[in-house]
C-alpha cells in the first residue's frame, strides 16, 4: 500500500513508504505495489466494501487518499508473504508485478500460505517455484486453479486436507 495525501497529485511517485512496510521489514517498501488495496480479497473500509471487481474506495491514482486515517484492519495489519518475508520471497514476487498476493496463514499454528488471484491465476512456473519451498520449508500452501482449491504440502498436510474433502469440508 503506498499513500497519497488527500488532495496531492496522485502520481504515488516519491510518496513515502507504507506504514506496513516500514513495520514488516527494513529492506521492503510496499513502493508502487497497491495489490492489497484492489480488492482482490474482500474487505470493508470506513464503512466501504472492497471486493473483487471493486476496488478500495479510498484508492486513487495509484496511492491511498486516507493513508493517515486509514483503520488497522485491514489495512495496517496486513502484511503480505513478500513485504514480510523477503528472507522467503524474491523480489520478482511482488504482488502486483506476480499477478498474486502471497498471503500468510496459519495451519495447525504453522505458517502457511494463500495463494490469492491478483489478476491471474498462480501459473505452472509459480506453482513449481512454490513446491520446491513448501518441500524445503515444510510450509504449506493453498491456491485456486478455474474455481477448484487445492493445496499442497507436508504429508501431514496432506492428510488432513484428505480428511476435510472425505468430511465435505473445503480445503481452505
Ligand atoms: S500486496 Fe503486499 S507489497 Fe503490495 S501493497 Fe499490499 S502489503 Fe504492500
Ligand atoms: S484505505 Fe484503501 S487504499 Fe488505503 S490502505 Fe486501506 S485498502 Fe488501501
């Protein structure tokens, strides 16, 4: 999320960094990356939805007009897997350049991972990147492919994923 003050030339170029990222990482800024504010995940903001289709009502071009008023929820708790977790997450991984948010979960109060559509689908060279680190971390993820949700992780996972479908459950 970066800010624009209300009323500025709403360029977002210059404008400090977010307030997530100066709290998530020395190394990360948010820079022109406003993928969280699009309405990819659902969301209300002052009173206003955000959804998919519809961004947040406070975005204008390309920068936040509320960024000092915005609400702690969502908007300063959220952190994404990229901004928080550059140690995990290449820096071509930024959300709006991905065409995905990497959102941090939890599973069995591990960390895990959503895979969340920010204008695509995860495409094959993204799932394969993502399986190699699941393996090597342990942690696993979900993701969406045409309207299905799967998952993918530790064979304990995998298990309990088995279990929640033969249950009737989602996945996630
Ligand atoms: S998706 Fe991540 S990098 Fe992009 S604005 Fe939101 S927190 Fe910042
Ligand atoms: S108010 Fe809207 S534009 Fe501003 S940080 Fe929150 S979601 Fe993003």
């Amino acid at each position: 999320m970066i800010p624009i003050a209300a009323g500025a030339a709403a360029t977002g170029t210059g404008a400090p960094s977010g307030a997530a990222a100066m709290a998530a990482s020395d190394a990360r800024r948010c820079g022109a990356c406003t993928a969280c504010c699009e309405g990819w995940a659902a969301g209300e903001i002052h009173g206003h939805a955000m959804s998919p289709g519809h961004p947040c009502h406070f975005l204008a071009g390309g920068g936040c007009t509320i960024y000092e008023r915005r609400p702690q929820s969502p908007c300063r708790n959220f952190v994404c897997g990229w901004l928080g977790e550059p140690e995990h997450f290449p820096e071509a991984m930024r959300p709006d350049r991905l065409g995905v948010i990497v959102i941090r979960v939890r599973w069995r109060g591990e960390p895990a991972y959503v895979l969340l559509s920010a204008g695509r689908e995860p495409d094959d060279a993204l799932l394969e990147w993502m399986r190699a680190f699941s393996v090597r971390t342990r942690r696993p993820f979900f993701y969406e492919q045409r309207g299905e949700k799967l998952g993918f992780g530790p064979p304990e996972f995998q298990r309990d994923m088995l279990a929640r479908l033969a249950a009737g459950d989602p996945m996630w």
